[in-house]
C-alpha cells in the first residue's frame, strides 16, 4: 500500500497516512510504535502506553529509502486513550531543512511504499 495525502481536512499542511516502524522516548517513557500520519510539522505516534500532553520527546522514525533513523523532536499536543486507536499527536520543533524536504518528500511521492510488507 502507498502512503497517502489526507484531502479535505482544514490543516495548514498536508499529511500523509503511513505505517513506519519508530521510537518514542521522553522523560517519562520509551516505546517502540509506529507513526500512522506524519507531516513536516508533526506526526502521530500509534501506541497503547500514553504520555502527558506537553511532554517533550524525541521519535526516531524508519523512512524507506533512507540511510540510518530520522531523529525528529517534539512536543505531545494532544493524547488519543481510545482502545486500538491510541496515541499521541506530536508537534514537531526544530526540525532542519534537509529532514523537513525529507519529510514533504514522502507526502508527495507517488509511488513510494510507506507501509513495511505485512504490515498494512
């Protein structure tokens, strides 16, 4: 399955739905997940254990086709406690030109799989 632009919603940026193997670690926790919706200026990390909002963090993201894990920090704006459904939606800081054309790349690249085999 290919990663796929969100239509329709009234965001400032687009997002693209994904399913990338990742790490969340923060003061409080580290977990492995994955992040299912991700943008230049942040992403959700899908996972059953859930952090404060306003907590600091660090993600590191497997991206195809690139070499080694994207580190991307930032702040949990909001926490979703919903049973197969949780998560954190996390607004990204700081994040460096060449990881931001990273980022935008995948949004709008058709073609790429964004899902690892047997994981969609």
């Amino acid at each position: 399955m290919v990663g796929t632009a969100i239509e329709g919603e009234q965001r400032r940026v687009t997002r693209a739905r994904v399913r990338l193997p990742a790490r969340y670690v923060s003061s409080n926790l580290n977990l492995e997940g994955h992040v299912t919706d991700l943008s230049p200026e942040g992403l959700f990390f899908s996972s059953d254990f859930l952090d404060d909002e306003g907590e600091e963090a660090c993600v590191w993201v497997q991206i195809p086709a690139h070499e080694g894990l994207l580190e991307l920090r930032g702040e949990v704006r909001w926490v979703n406690d919903a049973p197969h459904a949780g998560g954190m939606g996390i607004q990204l800081v700081d994040v460096p030109l060449e990881d931001r054309i990273l980022l935008s790349s995948i949004i709008v690249a058709p073609g790429v799989d964004l899902h690892p085999a047997g994981h969609a």
